[in-house]
C-alpha cells in the first residue's frame, strides 16, 4: 500500500519517522521492535530505491552503550546495550547497505509540541502535569543526555535537504547536555512553578532494559557545513512560548 501511494507521489525525498519507541516494552516484544525499526527501516529503503527517491531515517543515541564520556560523533563504533538500540542500529545498517541516497539522523530526547504518541506524550509535559498534580516527582540525576526540541530538528532536516549535504549520517541535537533531573529542574524555573522535585539513582529503579548513562550527541558534521543548533535551554524556552506557558 505504502509503495502504491508513494508511487503515485514520486518523491524526491521521504523522510521516515515510524518507530517502536517503547525501550523497556522492547526487551519483551523484540519481535515489534525489529518489525519496525529494522525490518520497516528495509521496506522503506527498498522503495526509496525503487522510486530513486532520498531517505531520510531517524535514528537514535541509543545505539551507543554511553561508556565514551564525551559526546559521541557521527563516526564513533555503536554498541547498544538493550533491544531498542539493536532494533534501531539494524534499522541504520539496513538502509546503508541497500541505498546511495540516505541521510540517516541521529536525535537524543527528543520533546515536542504534538508529543510521542508510543509514550503519551513529552518529558516535559509529564513533569508540567505532575506539579500541578502536587506529586511527588524523582527524576534521575546520572543519566545525562542531549534534549532536541523536534521543531529544531525539524527545521535542520529540512535545511540538510535543501543544502544538499553529502548523503550519510548526521548527529542533529541541540547544543550541550544535561541530566534528565537538570532538565526537569530548568522546567519548572523557566515557568516559575513549585515542584516537589528530587534526584534519584538510574540504579534505584525497575527498568527492563539498560541504558547508556551517557549518550549526549555531538553534531560535528553539521558545523563542518556551517549548520549550528540552539542550546537545550533556548530551545526549552521556545517550547514553553510556543504551549503558551510564558
């Protein structure tokens, strides 16, 4: 069906955003995971192919196992360290090993205005919900990532095509790194709210799969081309204006 209704399009370029984004869900439900990031990332290769189309995939920082300590660029080895990351990885290779004509973008916690309908909703939404709530909220405080306002990473997207930068693979993330308790706290400072919020330990917590403590992304290939990204905390600040909490 896909492929009749894109031949009816004949795109220059499709941009794939399906993915299986539930990481602990994974660890139980391989068999949905790679279904859609590695075996769907190979259908839609194969079509792009077919309709000489360009393919840009999303992929994800955790395809690395977060042992580097300093951000990771577009050519540092993968190891993932759960089934999402494998499924994702796989989804990467597919698309290398079938097509000339790809970009695949790698993001990191990424949060925005329509939300992540896999995981009912954004980060940030979810601690906004709980302080108004007056829940108690434990947010980890040694996981330390790159939050990436989908707006931002819509917008480079768009900008990678239009400059039609070499194909290949492209870290697109807002500037520096935070922990996910760093973020949280920016949250409720930003918007002027109380939270009875607290650092935990990753370690403290019932998750089904492991993750990379360390996955914060370095966009090197993008300055080299002279496309730069705004800081996570100007793009949490425009997230916060565009839901018209400031």
């Amino acid at each position: 069906m896909s492929l009749n209704i894109l031949k009816k399009i004949q795109p220059e370029a499709i941009i794939n955003c399906a993915a299986y984004v539930r990481v602990d869900d994974a660890e139980y439900f391989a068999d949905r995971a790679f279904a859609v990031n590695a075996l769907g990332a190979r259908n839609i290769a194969l079509i792009s192919k077919d309709l000489n189309s360009i393919l840009m995939h999303i992929s994800t920082d955790y395809i690395f196992d977060g042992r580097k300590k300093e951000p990771y660029i577009e050519n540092d080895i993968p190891n993932p360290l759960n089934v999402y990351g494998n499924s994702k990885l796989a989804g990467e290779y597919f698309v290398r090993n079938t097509l000339e004509k790809y970009y695949i973008i790698r993001s990191s916690s990424l949060f925005g205005a329509a939300g992540a309908s896999g995981k009912g909703g954004n980060f940030v939404e979810t601690m906004i919900k709980k302080a108004h709530n007056n829940e108690e909220i434990k947010v980890v405080d040694d996981m330390i990532m790159s939050p990436t306002y989908t707006k931002d990473a819509a917008g480079m997207i768009k900008n990678i095509l239009i400059k039609n930068l070499p194909f290949g693979i492209y870290h697109v993330v807002n500037k520096e790194q935070c922990s996910w308790y760093e973020f949280a706290k920016s949250i409720f400072e930003t918007i002027n709210i109380k939270a009875n919020l607290s650092p935990i330990k990753t370690n403290t917590m019932q998750l089904k799969a492991r993750r990379p403590m360390y996955s914060p992304l370095n966009n090197i290939k993008l300055k080299k081309y002279g496309l730069y990204m705004e800081s996570w905390q100007e793009a949490l600040r425009n997230y916060l204006i565009e839901k018209e909490y400031l």
